[in-house]
C-alpha cells in the first residue's frame, strides 16, 4: 500500500453493502453550484457530458456513515501534515510518474487518493456516488467554474502545491493561451509535469520545484500573475505566513485558495463541526481566513469573497473558497503577526 493510500486507510465499516441498495438515482445537475454564482453553458455542458449519479443515504446509512467518522476521529492515529511528509509525496507522484510514462495516459496523473469511498459530500451532506470516477468528475466541474470565472482571461497562471499537475490541464481546456506554471515541492510532481508538456507540445507550461514552507524569494512570478491553490495550503498547518509574504512580494493580481477551511463552517452543525475535527487531527491549514483578515484590516490585502462550496469527500467538506488580492500600495511594516487567528 503506498504512503498516499495510507493517508485515508479507515476501518472497514461496511460501505461496500450501502451502495446496493436500491434507490432512485439523482443528477449532478448546475444547481448544485448555486453558491459558485452564474454557471456558464460551457460548464453546463460538461456537467451533462460527465453524467454524475448519486442516491442519498436512508437514515439508517447516514448514522453508520456518523459512526464510522467519530469512531475515527476518537481512536485512529492519523498521518499528521507537515514537513516530514515530503518523501511521502514523492513516493506518491513517482508511482504516477511510472504509469504516465508506462501509458502515455493522462489519466494517469489523476491521484490515486480519489475514488476510495463512496461517500462523498454534496450541499453539505453525505451523498453515495453511483458513476464511476465520481469524485475527480465532482471536483473537475468545480474547477471549470473557479477557472472559467477568475482565470479565463490570465496571461500567467500559477498552481502552489500542484501534485501532478492534472488541474492545470482543466485550466487549460479554458485558457489555450497563458502561461501555466506548476510550483511543487515533490521533484517526481515536476517531472511529471514536463513529460506531459513535452508529450503535448505545450510550451507554455512549466514545472518548478518551489517549497511553500520556505519560499525562493528568487523565483520571480510573472507580473500580474495570477494563482491557485488547490487541496495544498492543507499541508501547511499554520505555517503559512511565508507565502502569503511571497504572494504579496510578487504583487500577484489575484490568489484563489480552494482548501479545508474552518472559518466557513458552522461548529454547532454536526457534519461541519466533524469536518473541522478532522482538520484538526490531520493537522490541516489553521487559521488562514482569519490571517487574511488580519491582513485585510491593516490594509495590505483585499479580500474578495469567501464561499462555502458545501462539496467534500467522506471525511471533510474540503473545498472551501477565498479570494484575495495584495492590497495596491502594499507596505512592509505591518508583518503577520502570531495569533492573528483570534482577531
Ligand atoms: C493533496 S495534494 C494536492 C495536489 C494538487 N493540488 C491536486 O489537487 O491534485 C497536496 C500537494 O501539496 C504538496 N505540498 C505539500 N507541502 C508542500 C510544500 N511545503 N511545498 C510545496 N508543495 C507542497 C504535496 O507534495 C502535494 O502535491
């Protein structure tokens, strides 16, 4: 079992029996998106093209699903994120690596953590997929609605903690023409990357290995760039007072986080309140909504908007949005400061 798989081992708990039974099966369908704001006919084209169905537990399902989740959170030891973990990951991106080169095939750059349980989140509830590759299907509907709506026009566009780098392949079924940059800590990531720009003949992606714990502050971005994160500002904990100055350095035009996030959820809801108990345990990103804001105050950012997608996997509502720009006439005296979570 790879190091990748092992991050969401569960104990078996009997999944596998809930998606037989029978029940009317239900569309993704564009409403389902309403908090993204307007869905476009291109996106609604490909939400029909992908055809995703689900059924919704029994109630009998959904308080085995609850069981499974506080018996996990109350007594699995859990592979905690950090910087220990960046061998991890490049054992990870190799065994894509191998199959890419294998096949050919760009599936093969989608992570093997996706499609492990049928338990995925919808409007803030448990759904039970019925398609297959339900979850990268989800997930690549939500980028096509990110990227068409701040991306669609960027001349540079840079994903931080970009893995394989297959959602910059999304944003370029919508932007034939910037310029993509994969920033990825894991060399196997790169790799992967430049074999695939190679193999495309797409001279307008790149891959660079670049530490989001530790940012090169010599690695310039293009002006007026443009970035994303994607299920990677996760990994960093609290420590994230690095990049956040790297961005502002760089004076990027706009920066889209779409991670686990506390601040969105609701404490006093129990899905949510499991989701933020999971972050806590896994030792995922930790108070950046609130350093944003911070920040906001002392007018080096601006924020544009933070949105509650209500999508996730088993575990966790995962794709909790913020956008934000550094503020035009930023200044260097008003650093991060420790403990901003509580303002
Ligand atoms: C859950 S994966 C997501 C990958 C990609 N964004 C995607 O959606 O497929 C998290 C990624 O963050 C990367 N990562 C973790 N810590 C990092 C760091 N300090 N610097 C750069 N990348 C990092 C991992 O190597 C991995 O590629």
């Amino acid at each position: 079992m790879s190091e990748l798989t092992k991050v969401l081992k569960i104990p078996s708990n009997g999944l596998e029996i809930m998606s037989n039974i029978k029940q009317d099966l239900i569309n993704i369908e564009a409403k389902d998106f309403v908090n993204l704001g307007k869905i476009s006919l291109y996106v609604k084209n490909k939400i029909h093209e992908k055809n995703l169905k689900y059924i919704i537990p029994t109630k009998k399902q959904r308080d085995d699903i609850l069981l499974m989740l506080i018996k996990y959170l109350l007594t699995d030891s859990p592979i905690v994120a950090g910087s220990h973990r960046k061998k991890q990951w490049e054992d990870g991106w190799l065994e894509n690596l191998k199959d890419y080169s294998k096949s050919k095939n760009l599936d093969s750059l989608i992570p093997k953590y996706f499609e492990k349980y049928k338990v995925q989140r919808l409007k803030g509830d448990f759904i039970l997929t019925q398609s297959d590759n339900f979850e990268i299907g989800l997930v690549s509907i939500l980028q096509y609605i990110i990227f068409e709506k701040y991306f669609k026009d960027s001349k540079s566009v840079y994903e931080f903690g970009a893995g394989t780098g297959h959602n910059l392949l999304r944003l370029r079924e919508i932007n034939k023409g910037a310029a993509l940059y994969a920033m990825e800590w894991a060399k196997t990531g790169v790799e992967i990357i430049k074999n695939v720009a190679k193999d495309l003949n797409d001279n307008n992606l790149y891959g660079t290995v670049f530490d989001n714990f530790n940012p090169d502050f010599d690695i310039k971005l293009q002006p007026n760039s443009s970035i994303y994160t994607f299920a990677a500002l996760e990994q960093l904990g609290s420590n994230t007072d690095s990049l956040i100055e790297y961005w502002i350095a760089n004076k990027a035009k706009i920066i889209v986080n779409i991670e686990p996030m506390s601040e969105p959820l609701d404490n006093n809801e129990l899905l949510q309140y499991l989701s933020i108990s999971y972050f806590k345990k896994r030792g995922y990103l930790e108070g950046y909504i609130n350093k944003l804001k911070y920040l906001e105050k002392k007018g080096r950012i601006v924020i544009h908007e933070i949105v509650r997608t209500e999508i996730g996997s088993l575990f966790i509502e995962g794709y909790s949005i913020i956008s934000w720009s550094p503020a035009e006439d930023t200044s260097f005296d008003a650093p991060i400061i420790k403990g901003a979570d509580s303002i």
